[in-house]
C-alpha cells in the first residue's frame, strides 16, 4: 500500500534538491559573452608580446567548462587555424597527474608520505644520500629530494630511443645537492616516481594512468604517444630564430624523463583536469583522492622555500603544495602549473575558493611570463562577469 506521507515527503526532498541545484547554478552562471569581449584583446596582447603563434583557452567554473577559445596558426606554413581540439604537449602540468596516481597507492598503504624512497628500491638506489638526511616521498613531491633536473632530449624521428625506466634510474639516479637545502626542478624525481607507482601497483605505468586518470576523467584525447587522429590536429612546435627574431619549426622531442611531461592532449582534456581538482579530487561523483588527501595536496609544504616560482608566478606566499603551486591571493587558495617543453608552453590554474580555473595551451617557446599574466586576468575577469 502506497503511504501518502512518504510520497509527500519524497516530494518535498526532490523539490529542495532541484531549489538548491537552480541556486548553485546561477551561482555560477557567467554572463558569456561580455567574458569574451573582454578577454579576447588579453589574449591577443599575450600571443603578440609572448610571440605565440597559437593558443588555445578553456575557462571553468565549478563542474563545467563555459568557454574554450583558439586563436592563431597551429602550423604557420600551412596556415592551419588553431581550434580548442588542436593537441599540443601537456608537458609537466602532467606530473599533477601522477602525483594523484602515486597518492592512489599511498592510500592503499603501499607507504606514507614520510617514508625513505630508498626502502622501497630494490634494483637499485638513490646514490650519494646522507643516511641522517634521506630523500622522502614528500621530497619527490616538492622537488626538494636534490635529484637534478635532467632531461635527456632525444629526437622523435632520431635512430634512438628513450632508456627504459629501470635502466635510465640505475645509470643516473644521484642526488646532487643534499636533500632539503633548495628547491630543484627534478624531472628526474617524477621519473622515478612513475618507477614506484609500477612498482606498487603491480601495472605499467603508462596503463595505470590510462585506467586511474585518463579514462576515469574522460580525457580521450591525452596520450602519451598521439594516435592518428591526434597527430593530424598537432601543433607545430616552434621557437624563435636568434638571428631573425622570426618564428621556425623545433625538433619534435622524446626524453629519457618521458614521465615527466612528455605527454600530448588538448585544452578542453586540461580543464577536465582542472575540474577534478577544483573540485577536490571529485569529477562526475568518481573520487580519485580522499578529501584528507587532498587537503594535504593544496597545503604549502615547506614555509621556508616560499615565493616566486618559475618565471615569477605568483607572490611571496607561493610554495609547492604536493606537486601544484599552491599561493594565496585575496585571502583564497590557487593552485597553478606550467608545462615547458622546447616549443610549447602550457599553464593551469585553479581558484579552490571560487571553483574557478583557467587552461591554456600553446606553440610558443618558454612563454611562461605571459601566460601567468592572462592567466590572474582570466580568473579575475570570470568574477566580474558573474551574473
């Protein structure tokens, strides 16, 4: 028999929810296109002192991304437009990526955040480490461990490919300054990292972050290696020639550190990812981290190596949180990250606060400056033009 009352009541609790779902939305409604009036000449002010051939944009608020914009030549020669589909590479926006896989495991008790690396390293280890001072997870994920920079470019299209994990960290995987003492950009680390997270997963690296990230998110157009259909929508990597000042094609690059950025994708698959951290690690009700986890991502880890970063961004409270530039701005949280990779230059940034977050990806070379500039004036802009 059918109780009125609980029909009643089932009633009321659908009508709130939808009362409370109408709010939030306007909430986050954007008046479109006085956003777009105003931040398309930043845009063209940023390609043209940052000499980007291209650009692509998406701006987010809250789950969904409200605007995705492109502008100028993915392929100059050819004059191809640039269109929000165009795929560039990521760069090291990605290790953001696989921190959250690492953190995955942490969560299933393969080890805590302060645990020494190298107890978990069996086929060989981290050389040169004082055993009072060890190298800690938390170091890897702050690029506080004292493992250099590293690289180790080899050409696409070259007769050489890059080491296998195992053989390139066997051969190289030496600190060179003590653990803590400065903040070095480690590409090594992140390496490293994709090494551990096989490791404790039992998967390939490359598989894990397919299943634990990419699909999950559905970022179908990221991809380590482009498939067809993506590399006949890739952008022409380029840098400027020092004689002319003019613009010429760059050495299509693989890396013995392929881990830590060597990844392509599109600017609507970045604001995929913006969304899952803006968030807080949520996309379409799939958790990838726990909120406890999270907390502890967006959280500055070492008081002492605050400021700048990179080619400036963003002020004096500005430190690696886990992996993400996590700064304070008008009292609220943002997180950044670029990604660098000789001829494209990528940037993300989010406003935890306002759940609002800016993507943009380019064929220009170390434009990093400029992107952060648009970047503070994106995210102000989608403020102004709330309805």
């Amino acid at each position: 028999m059918i109780k009125p009352k609980s029909i009643f009541w089932k009633a009321i609790i659908w009508l709130t929810g939808l009362i409370l779902l109408t709010i939030s939305v306007r909430a986050q409604s954007v008046d479109i296109d006085r956003l777009v009036t105003q931040i398309t000449p930043q845009i063209k002010r940023m390609m043209l002192e940052g000499k980007v051939p291209s650009a692509t944009i998406a701006l987010v608020s809250g789950d969904r991304i409200i605007w995705t914009g492109a502008y100028g030549y993915s392929n100059l020669w050819a004059r191809t437009p640039a269109v929000p589909s165009t795929v560039y590479l990521v760069g090291s926006t990605f290790k953001t990526m696989s921190m959250y896989a690492l953190l995955q495991l942490l969560e299933k008790g393969m080890f805590k955040l302060d645990d020494y690396v190298n107890d978990y390293l069996s086929e060989f280890k981290i050389k040169g480490e004082d055993p009072t001072n060890s190298v800690t997870f938390r170091h890897l994920l702050t690029h506080t461990s004292g493992l250099p920079g590293d690289f180790g470019p080899i050409p696409v299209w070259g007769d050489k490919v890059p080491l296998p994990l195992k053989e390139y960290l066997s051969g190289s995987l030496k600190l060179k300054i003590p653990t803590l003492t400065k903040v070095i950009y480690s590409n090594m680390a992140y390496t490293l990292i994709a090494y551990l997270i096989e490791k404790f997963s039992g998967i390939p690296y490359k598989k894990y972050i397919q299943e634990a990230i990419f699909d999950p998110l559905e970022m179908n157009d990221t991809a380590f290696a482009p498939r067809p259909d993506m590399e006949e929508r890739l952008a022409i990597p380029y840098v400027l020639d020092k004689k002319t000042g003019s613009h010429k094609p760059a050495v299509r690059l693989k890396a013995n550190v392929w881990p830590a950025g060597i990844v392509y994708g599109t600017v609507i698959n970045q604001a995929y990812w913006l969304i899952a951290n803006l968030n807080r690690g949520v996309y379409k009700e799939h958790r990838l981290i726990s909120e406890e986890i999270f907390k502890e991502v967006m959280t500055r880890q070492y008081d002492q190596f605050s400021g700048p970063i990179s080619a400036g961004w963003l002020n004096e409270t500005t430190g690696y949180g886990l992996t993400w530039w996590v700064s304070k701005r008008k009292g609220e949280t943002t997180f950044a990250h670029s990604g660098s990779v000789p001829g494209y230059t990528a940037f993300l940034v989010g406003n935890l606060n306002k759940k609002t977050g800016f993507a943009v990806m380019t064929n220009g070379h170390r434009a990093h400056k400029h992107l952060f500039s648009l970047a503070v004036k994106a995210l102000d802009l989608i403020e102004s033009c709330r309805k």
